[in-house]
C-alpha cells in the first residue's frame, strides 16, 4: 500500500488493514535514492515480511510483534542491517521472552501459546539521534522514546518535500498512547517522550498500528503533549 513518494506499508495485521498475519504491527518500506529500510518486522509467523533487497531494519521496539519477524528478514537478507534501542537488544538477540512480555502476552491472549519469539543474533544498538542516509535528501532519524518499552524508538523522516514520524506504539493518531502493565512500561519516560516528539517538525504520522495520519499530522503529537502537560496521560489503545 503506498503511502508517499518514499513510504509504502508492506505489512499490516488485525490491529490495522488486515494485510498479512493478524500479530503483525504496521511494517513500512522507506526507500531513497540509493537505499532502503524496513521499520520494524511484524512477528515473524509467515516468514519475511519483504523478499526484495533492503539495507536496514529499524526496529521501534522489541515487542513480539514488531520484532519477532527479525530473524526471518535477517536469514532471508545476508546484508541487512538490524537495528534496536540499546536497551532491547540483548533481549532480541537471545529470544528472552520475559524481557520481551511474550509471556505476559501469552498469559493475556494476545500471542498464542505456540508463539515463540526467534532469536536475532545480529541486532545492534542504534543511538539516540543517529541518520541513516537514504539517498536523494531521504533521511532517518533515531529519537530515543522510552515509555511503552525500555529501548522503544521512533524514527523521524526528512524527505525534500515532507517531514514523517514513525512512532511504533509511542502515540498514535488522536494523541492516544499504548500504556500496559508490562516490567518496562514507565509513566514518567513516557510523558517526557511524548513532550519531546511534539517539538518535532511533522507532517505525516506512521505508527504502529491504527491509522495513518498524511496531512498535518504534529496535532496528534500535540494533543498527546498537552494531555501530560495538564497532569494526565492521553486515552490508552489498550
């Protein structure tokens, strides 16, 4: 499903446009001139969620399914790039899927009881307010936004005509958050993220799941900062 001239969504599960597998979160394509990159994975039930060639997968965070599809992408790619908030990363490398929530998941139904989460060995951090240079005035962007998930990230795209941020479950559209009672669910990283993300520059909103936000879309990003700035936490998707 083409979004933008640079972004294309090439997966989308039950919590979304019923795509491909119904754990997958939002997955995008971001293409530039030279390079291209994946943001996150979905969960890996039906194997890699792209079979052309891409150079980076920016994972948001490492919630199964967001993450889960990983390994997949990286057998299927010899020369991708796997990339995860450094607080992440040792859980995706080794399938932890108590440092993950896969089995508070599971106990909730979200994941079946034969969902397992494969290991990525070749996961590496990236660094809050690292580039990646996509070619063609295409450039990505890691915002460091703890909150929903110790290691969450978003990615903030600048292309010559627009700017984008892809929020995985930091905020969705309408200013609504992913609040769970989860080991690293924090309400204080959290509302500092969201008042981080609404100084952004943003035309277009990508999250992880819900709708997608084209045109004026720094008003979500607001509503949820005011939200927190009156004392309160925006409604919760779940």
């Amino acid at each position: 499903m083409r979004l933008t001239d640079h972004v294309t969504l090439v997966a989308s599960g039950a919590a979304g446009f019923d795509l491909t597998d119904p754990l997958d979160c939002h997955v995008y394509l971001v293409q530039g001139s030279r390079h291209s990159a994946l943001i996150d994975a979905g969960a890996g039930r039906s194997g890699p969620v792209v079979t052309r060639a891409v150079d980076h997968l920016l994972l948001t965070h490492g919630h199964a399914d967001h993450a889960g599809g990983a390994a997949a992408l990286a057998e299927h790619l010899p020369g991708l790039r796997v990339r995860a908030g450094a607080a992440a990363v040792k859980w995706i490398a080794t399938g932890d899927e108590q440092g993950l929530s896969v089995d508070k998941g599971k106990a909730a139904g979200v994941y079946p009881q034969s969902y397992t989460f494969t290991p990525c060995p070749r996961v590496e951090p990236i660094a809050d307010g690292e580039e990646i240079d996509l070619g063609g005035g295409v450039v990505l962007r890691a915002v460091a936004t703890p909150g929903h998930a110790d290691g969450h990230v978003c990615y903030h795209l600048r292309t010559p005509g627009y700017r984008a941020l892809f929020s995985g479950d930091c905020v969705f559209t309408g200013g609504r958050i992913s609040l769970q009672n989860l080991h690293d669910c924090r309400v204080p990283e959290y509302a500092a993220s969201l008042t981080l993300l609404a100084e952004l520059d943003v035309d277009a909103l990508f999250p992880g799941h819900h709708e997608v936000s084209l045109a004026r879309a720094g008003r979500h990003l607001v509503a949820a900062r005011d939200t927190v700035a009156r004392g309160l936490l925006p409604r919760s998707t779940t």
